[in-house]
C-alpha cells in the first residue's frame, strides 16, 4: 500500500500555490495535509494525486490548511510550525519522517545521521528511501539530508531547488 493511500470515500480538497521554488500541490482530508508537492505540470500531478487516492474525491477548494502551508514557503524560512498532517506510511518511514522534523531550519544532516538517531546506523539506504517518499515537501524537511559526501542531490523535486532551500534557509538563520 503507497504511504498515500487512504480509506475510500475521502473528499480530498486541492490547490495549487505560488512559491520562490515553484508551483506547489497542496491537498487535505479532513484530518490534515496529506500531500504538498512541487510541481511542474499540474495535469501530471493532479493525475498522480488521484493515483494515490484512487478512492478518493478530489476537490479543488483551497482552505485554511493550505494557505498556512503555502506562507511557509513565502515568509523567511523557519522551522514549521504546528500543522495537523494526514499522512500514512510504514513505522519505519513515520520513524524517519518525525526524525527529519528535528532537524532544525538553516541545519543539513546526512542519511548516516538520522539511521544513528533511530537506533540503527546501517539503515542508511533505508532511510533515503523512507525520505524518497516523504509525502509533504517542506513540512516534512527532507532537503534538510545530504549524503555524508556533502554533496546536494537526491530530491524528487530537483536538485536545484533543493539547493535553493537549503541556501534560502541558510541565508535566513545568517542575518
């Protein structure tokens, strides 16, 4: 089951934002955001979200879920504030992904790093996988990891604009 899936017959409300990185996807349930991604065809990736909600409603309705995660991504970076997220994946990947919300804004870790803190240092590949399907860009701070060589790479959303969150945020936590 993709970490996306969900029961059927959620209405899953949708809207695409403006961002400094690009156009983004944000969808919710009722329970919170289940999916915030960039963008760069909207026709693909609304064909994607229903693929991953396949049943599931899909609504575009921006609310007030959407326009909080969107601001995030439009202010000065920060670390994220309380949002209510939807979101369902193995242990291993929930394991993973609360890791990642400790990382603080303006701060990169390498996968090494984040497989020690969950107690198992050789999980490293397993965590880049667990990253590689982090379902909400910037809420979940994946761009956040690098491998140990220091090299930025390995984003689903493109290498450049990781680099340019990494050095929006680091710019951020100078000043």
């Amino acid at each position: 089951m993709s970490s996306l899936e969900f029961e059927s017959g959620l209405d899953i409300h949708y809207s695409i934002e403006g961002s400094p990185f690009g156009e983004i996807l944000i969808a919710s349930t009722h329970r919170g955001i289940c999916c915030m991604e960039f963008i760069d065809d909207t026709k693909r990736a609304l064909a994607h979200l229903q693929s991953c909600f396949p049943y599931s409603l899909l609504v575009q309705q921006k609310d007030v879920m959407h326009k909080k995660a969107a601001d995030m991504l439009s202010e000065s970076p920060k670390d994220v504030d309380t949002f209510h997220l939807h979101l369902k994946g193995t242990d291993f990947q929930m394991n993973v992904w609360n890791a990642l919300l400790q990382v603080p804004c303006g701060h990169l870790v390498n996968y090494g790093t984040i497989a020690k803190s969950l107690g198992q240092p050789t999980a490293s590949r397993a965590v880049g996988n667990a990253i590689a399907h982090n379902p909400v860009a910037y809420l979940i701070p994946c761009h956040r990891v690098i491998p140990a060589s220091g090299k930025i790479g390995n984003f689903k959303w493109g290498t450049e604009r990781k680099s340019k969150l990494i050095l929006w945020e680091l710019k951020s936590n100078s000043e």
